[in-house]
C-alpha cells in the first residue's frame, strides 16, 4: 500500500515538476541589458509564477493526505470489525471533553498538540500557501540574481557566449532543485493531510513507515516501524520529511483495535538518528 501511495504522489510530482520546468525555462534566460542600470533593475516576466504552482501543489498534496487518511481509517474499521469500538474515546479527545464541560473553550486551555495548526484543515492550508511562498520567494530572489550577475558580467566583457552557458548551467542547477523541492514539499503537505484525517477520526497513535531499500536514510531507517502517540510533544519533529526527497509516510493504529503493538519496545524513540542539522519538521 505505501509504495502504491507513492507511485501516486510521483504522478502529481509529475505534473508540478513540468510547471515548474516551463516556468524556469521563462525565468532563466539571458535578457537583453544595455547598461547597468537595465542590469540592476532588471525584473523576470514570470515573477509569482513559482510560488502559485508550489502552493497549487500542497493543496493537492495535502487534500490528497486526507483522502488517503480516510481510506486508511475505513480498512481498520473493517479489519477489526470484531473489535467494536464501542464507546472509546482516545486519552486526548476525554481530555477535551472535560475541557469543555468546564467552559474551557479557548485554545490556550487545550493542551499543545491539540492547538497544532495541522489538525486543523483550514488552518494546515493557510500555514502551507505561507510555507510555499516564502520558499518560492527565496527561490525565485536567488534565481534574479544570478540572473543579473550573468548580464552584468556580459556588460564587463563576458563574451555572449560564455554568458549563454552560464545561464545553460544556472537552468540545469534549478531544473534539479525543482525536483528536490517538489518531492519534498509533497511529502510535507500529503503527511499533515494525513495526521488532520486522522485526528478527526479519533486515531491515538501513528507508525513511521518507511521505504526500505538502498536509498533510504539512516533517519527514515531508525525510524521505521516506531509508534508515537497522537498527544506527543515529538510528533511534529518526527513527521516527514525528515530531509531532502524523504519518502516516508505515517500511518494509523487504534491502541483499541491493536493494543498488542502499543509496547515498550515500539515507542522506544531514544536511538534513532538526529534530523539533519538544519533541518526543519514541523
């Protein structure tokens, strides 16, 4: 089921990644600069575009997180339909009950994980359009630079074409990172539409799976299998990706339907290898 689930989050790659190369071929191009000043003040056509594609895509991803999430919550049920659920509720949703039976209704009275912007649609969609804006802006600011570098060391005496492969090589640099932030922002988004699926459907706990294979990560490796409750503080900073194309995905467990696997052993977290310096989860 996982790797069916990414072959169908590369499909929407994809698609983004041809956006995203037809605009970079529009952005990265040697413009026709006279003077310094055309140099310095120089603009893209296409400017926007980057951060309207990006954020196009987290909607996707995140929508498509959902879905899958509901999917994944029907196969439990009926799976363990032998286990009637009954009348359980998970520790955090009692908690919240007796938070409202005490008119606590503000979200300061609720504990953290419960004010976490992703188990809160709306909310998760405004803080990814700001994520991928932020990142198309810096992308995009890094991209007219070079650009202007490229054409002020032509005004200086670059022979055109020298500058013409300097620009060849500055689109080759971006068609990569496209593919790196694409792979890694679908991830982002296609988990947090899984934990907001999940929290709405009462789940208490969530497994790391990873995919296992030469390519996987010492990260995605030590964490693979791992069980962490849905009221833990550490769930964002263990929530993919935990780096750079990280394909790894959580996945729900009932403690009802499975109390078997709720074990010492499974939410032992103290040896798994640190994200990478730098990095940044939640």
């Amino acid at each position: 089921m996982h790797r069916k689930m990414m072959r169908d989050l590369m499909k929407q790659d994809k698609q983004t990644l041809r956006r995203l190369k037809a605009t970079l071929s529009q952005l990265i191009v040697l413009p026709s600069i006279y003077t310094y000043q055309q140099a310095i003040s120089w603009h893209p056509a296409h400017s926007g575009t980057l951060g309207r594609i990006l954020t196009d895509n987290s909607r996707d991803a995140f929508s498509s997180g959902q879905a899958t999430g509901e999917v994944l919550v029907h196969y439990l049920h009926k799976r363990f339909d032998h286990r009637k659920l009954a009348d359980w509720q998970p520790s955090f949703r009692k908690i919240i009950r007796l938070a409202a039976d005490d008119n606590n209704s503000d979200d300061e009275e609720l504990p953290h994980w419960q004010q976490d912007t992703w188990f809160k649609p709306h909310e998760a969609i405004r803080a990814l359009e700001a994520r991928q804006l932020v990142l198309a802006g810096n992308w995009e600011s890094d991209i007219i630079t070079k650009v202007k570098q490229i054409a002020i060391h032509q005004l200086q005496g670059m022979p055109r074409k020298e500058a013409e492969q300097a620009i060849a090589e500055l689109l080759r640099v971006n068609m990569n990172r496209a593919e790196l932030i694409v792979t890694t922002e679908t991830t982002y988004a296609y988990n947090r539409g899984r934990l907001s699926s999940f929290h709405a459907n009462d789940v208490d706990y969530v497994r790391f799976s990873a995919v296992m294979d030469a390519r996987t990560s010492p990260q995605c490796r030590s964490r693979h299998g791992l069980i962490m409750g849905m009221d833990d503080p550490a769930l964002p900073g263990n929530t993919p990706p935990l780096h750079g194309r990280c394909r790894s995905l959580l996945t729900p467990i009932y403690s009802s339907y499975q109390p078997e696997l709720i074990t010492p052993q499974f939410l032992d977290w103290s040896n798994v290898n640190p994200i990478p310096k730098g990095w940044r989860t939640g």
